[in-house]
C-alpha cells in the first residue's frame, strides 16, 4: 500500500492557504450542507491515517503561534509541579484575556523548548486536543479548523484529503 505523504513546509503551507482563500470559503459552505455524522467519520479516519505521518516534535507550530488558554484547576496544578505559589506564577506566566479567560502571556509558551512540551503531563486541555479532529461535531468548528489551516500542516493535509474524499471541485489556479 502506497504510504501518504504529508505536505510539512510551513512556508509552502501559508503560502498555499493564501492563494485557496475563496476555494476554501467554498469548500466550507459545500461541508456545511453535507450530513454531520457522514462528515466526522471520514474527518477522524483522515486524522487516524495522516496525523501519525506528522511529527508534532518536529513541527511545534501551535505552541510557537497560538495564545494557550488555561483554567484554574490547570493553574493550580502546574504551579503546584513548578513549586511556585500562585500568585507568582500568575504574574510570570499569566494575564487575563478580554473575556476575563487566563491565557499564556507570551508566543512561543514559556514551557516549549527545543520544539519540545517541558510539563508534558501538565498541558493544558486546550494543548491535548488541539487540532481537535478527532473530536465529533467537525462541522460546528469549521471556523477554528480553517483558522489554524495555514499553520497546523495536521489539518492541512487532512482537509486537503477531505476535498479528495468528497468529490469537491477545487478551483482551477
Ligand atoms: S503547554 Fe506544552 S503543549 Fe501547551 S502550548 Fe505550551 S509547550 Fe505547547
Ligand atoms: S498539532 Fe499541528 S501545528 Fe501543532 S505541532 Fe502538530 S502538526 Fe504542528
């Protein structure tokens, strides 16, 4: 069996979802008609194939690009790990989001070294679901997915496929 490669260049990957801006409008709208549990099936049996072919050590993108929300009980727990009291941790690691939600106060995260997660067993929710395509309801977070296209080469690859796997038409470039 043909193994699937990936596309893994984060250049060409920006690149590309720039020049398939509309494409990718029209392809959203095409999966908002299509039947929820028909489209999660193959969204997680593309993730299933492809997200084992792509090494998040090597990648490290999300941690380097995106602002980690976290909750109290996160806090509490990795402060605790850091032995450091609360209020300190909050003050070197924190600030509060518009919306009153705690996020990390600096891209790339604090805890990301040599494109590894140095408190691993202490990560965040938000950073053990990410890019979440495992998840059911694929067609309620259309617009997070098509956020994180050009920077996460996981769901790059598996929307690309998906386009393949429906049938859609893609614009002639
Ligand atoms: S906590 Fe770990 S997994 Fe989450 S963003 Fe930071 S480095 Fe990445
Ligand atoms: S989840 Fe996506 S962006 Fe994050 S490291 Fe893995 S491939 Fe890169």
């Amino acid at each position: 069996m043909e193994v699937f490669q990936p596309h893994t260049d984060l250049k060409y990957i920006a690149q590309f979802a720039k020049d398939h801006e509309l494409e990718n409008d029209r392809f959203r709208d095409f999966v908002k008609e299509r039947n929820e549990e028909a489209i999660d099936l193959q969204v997680q049996q593309l993730d299933a194939m492809i997200s084992p072919t792509i090494s998040c050590t090597e990648c490290g993108n999300c941690c380097k690009s995106l602002m980690v929300c976290l909750n109290e009980s996160e806090a509490d727990a990795l402060s605790g790990y850091l032995q450091q009291p609360r209020e300190a941790f909050d003050q070197k690691y924190l600030e509060k989001g518009s919306n009153g939600m705690m996020i990390m106060n600096q891209m790339p995260c604090h805890f990301l070294s040599d494109n590894k997660c140095t408190i691993y067993e202490y990560r965040f929710e938000g950073c053990k679901e990410f890019p979440a395509l495992h998840l059911p309801h694929f067609k309620r977070r259309l617009f997070t997915t098509f956020m994180h296209y050009d920077r996460c080469p996981i769901i790059f690859n598996v929307v690309e496929q998906l386009k393949t796997t429906m049938q859609f038409e893609r614009d002639t470039q």
